[in-house]
C-alpha cells in the first residue's frame, strides 16, 4: 500500500519530470501540444475545478487537489467502504455551479458492506473545506444497482444552478433499464440539496421512479451539455457493437432491453419491441470502441473546433472529435491523443484547456491539450 507521504513525493518528482509532446495535425484538426499535469495514478476517473483548484479521484477510492503550479495533494475526507472492483469503485466527480462560494462538490461512487460485499452505487454532496479536507454534508442518492460491479456507471453533470443529472449503469442486469422503479440504465435528476423535484416525469409513481429523468439505457459513462442550449447529451457502452452518443430528453426510452435474462446479442437500442425509443445520434457499429467521458470544446481558442463534441475513448484509445450538424448529425473529424492508451474522462478547464485522463491501469496520468 502507497502512503500518502510517499505519493506525494512521486507526485514532485513527476511534476519536475513533466513534458510535453507535439502532435501533426489530422485531417481538418489543427496542431496541438500536451502537457503531462500529474503522474503515478491508478485509473483517474474523474476532474473537476473549484475555481483555480483542480480536483480529481482515483477509481479505488483517492481524492486529490492541485493548485495550477503546485503538486497534488491528497484530500482527507471521511468516504465510505469503496467496493473498487471491476468496473466499481470512486467514479463521478463535479463541482457545484456556486462551488467558488459555497465549496460544494459531489462524488458518485460503489459503496461496500461492512463484510467488503458490494452494497449499492451511491451520490454524496461534500464541502471542501481547505485544500487537503473536506466535510460530508448530506447523501443525495443511493440505492443505485451495482451487482459484481459491471456497469456502474457513473457520470454527474449540472445542467443548471441546482438541478444535477446522474447517468447510471444497468448493473448488468437485465431487467434493470425498462423498470422505473430501478435506479440502473438510467439518467437521474435530482436537485443539489437533495430533494427530488416534482417537475421529475414519473414522480407521480413514488419510490425510485421519482428520480427518473429517462431510461433504456446501457451504461453510461459521459454526460455533455451542448452549449448555447440546454442540450444534454450522454455517451454509452454497446455490447459487442453500437457503442451509442444520445441526446438525452425528458421521459426518453433509449431502448435497451436484454431480457430474457442478459442477452447482449440485443440491439442496443431495440425499435421493435420498443417503436418509440429514441434513435441514436451516432453507434460505433462494430467492433465497439468503448466511448466514456465527453465534453463539447468552448471557446475562440478552440479555432475551428469550437464547438465541437470530444468524445473519449477505451478501447479505441484516443479522443474522437465530432463535428455536429444540423439536428445534431454527428460527423467524425477525427482522433487526437491516440498515443496515451486508454482515456476514461475528458473535460475542459477553467483556462480553457482540454485535460484527459488516462485509464490504463498503472502510470496513469492527467493531461492538458491546447492548439497549437
């Protein structure tokens, strides 16, 4: 086991180590430069900014902070028994739209029993109260499916000031994305102090259901907003084909469906037993490319693909930029970052910088992507 004394010493020296590689441009994608930020991670899942402070966690139950020219800092927080296994563990990580004021952020994560059996995917609301600590203030969710710890999902984005969504994995459980009263295969609302809002489409059904924003999902691992709208959009692992990109709407049946029992020969998203489902605005085909984290690229920095959807990429190793048309066609512009292995989370800074996160399993690390 690592000590905290000792990461953070790898942390220094890799920071006095930290370079910086040029890529050739692809096709229509202009020249850029990345620039290693912190080093000696074991699956970084998820970043966020409080201000000028960077957050980020580690699959198996890490929160760290980092200053812009200073080394990470371990955040000593009173977390529950992670279940860090498969694809559990310390997943979704945001700040609260006021976090500047206020110190809020929130964390989605796989929740063990006293025995270290898997108990449930739950949402904590935090306070960071200086660099290294932070206080539980209140749980928001829990109860999500988490089964063996496949398909867990997890991703947190706010859409406005209060309202945070929450994309879920179906536990791979089949049954779990069709039933409303399953928190699993779906995208959750619920408001940042932890009530459920009314407005909610199936709260009239009580229990579960009241969370429910839309359902028939698979796993989702990336949420987006699109920006000058409203817009959410949501990225999610196919079985062996149709990795899928959607855009998420109210009371939308996205499709998914492997009863009898987990039949992942299912289409992804299954028109005949379900007409209305909404039609993907992009699959992978096949083999899949196992998408994750996605953010759209904001900002004249950004030239030509301002605007533009990123999109991560497992599997496929890389970050695949989409231009997006009129309604919402999607079109490949290529990949950038395809020499990093695995990337799990790809979000964009406060200066306006792309950072990726690597999710190779050892020698991870988190990256910061400009043109030029």
């Amino acid at each position: 086991m690592r000590t905290t004394r000792g990461l953070v010493v790898a942390f220094e020296l890799v920071l006095m180590m930290s370079f910086t590689v040029v890529r050739p441009a692809a096709a229509a994608v202009p020249s850029y430069t990345v620039t290693q930020v912190a080093g000696n991670l074991q699956i970084p899942w998820a970043v966020t900014w409080i201000g000028g402070l960077m957050l980020f966690d580690e699959r198996e139950g890490r929160l760290w902070s980092k200053r812009p020219d200073g080394a990470p800092q371990r955040v000593t927080l009173p977390l529950p028994p992670i279940y860090a296994n498969s694809e559990g563990g310390l997943m979704g990580l945001v700040a609260d739209p006021d976090a500047v004021r206020n110190g809020f952020f929130y964390t989605c994560m796989s929740v063990a029993k006293a025995s270290g059996a898997a108990s449930d995917v739950q949402v904590w609301k935090w306070r960071l109260t200086s660099d290294t600590t932070a206080e539980k203030v209140r749980t928001l969710v829990k109860g999500i499916p988490i089964g063996s710890g496949r398909h867990n999902g997890c991703r947190l984005v706010f859409r406005s000031a209060q309202m945070l969504y929450i994309g879920t994995g179906d536990a791979a459980q089949g049954t779990n994305p069709q039933n409303l009263h399953s928190l699993g295969g779906k995208v959750l609302r619920v408001r940042s102090d932890g009530h459920i809002p009314r407005t909610n489409p199936y709260y009239g059904r009580g229990g579960n259901a009241r969370y429910v924003w839309s359902y028939g999902h698979r796993n989702v691992q990336g949420l987006a907003l699109r920006p000058g709208g409203s817009e959410l959009w949501s990225v999610e692992h196919g079985p062996a084909r149709d990795d899928e990109i959607n855009r998420v709407v109210k009371r939308g049946n996205y499709g998914w469906s492997p009863t009898p029992g987990y039949n992942e020969s299912r289409s992804m998203t299954d028109r005949k037993r379900f007409p209305k489902a909404r039609p993907a605005l992009w699959r992978s085909g096949s083999p899949t490319v196992a998408t994750s984290g996605a953010t759209f690229l904001r900002g004249t920095q950004w030239r030509t693909l301002d605007g533009v959807l990123a999109v991560a990429l497992l599997k496929g190793e890389g970050i695949v930029l989409f231009s997006v048309g009129a309604k919402s066609k999607l079109t490949s512009l290529g990949e950038i970052a395809s020499t990093y292995g695995r990337i799990r989370t790809v979000e964009q800074g406060p200066d306006g910088a792309l950072y990726f996160t690597t999710s190779n399993g050892s020698a991870d690390a988190i990256y910061r992507l400009v043109l030029g």
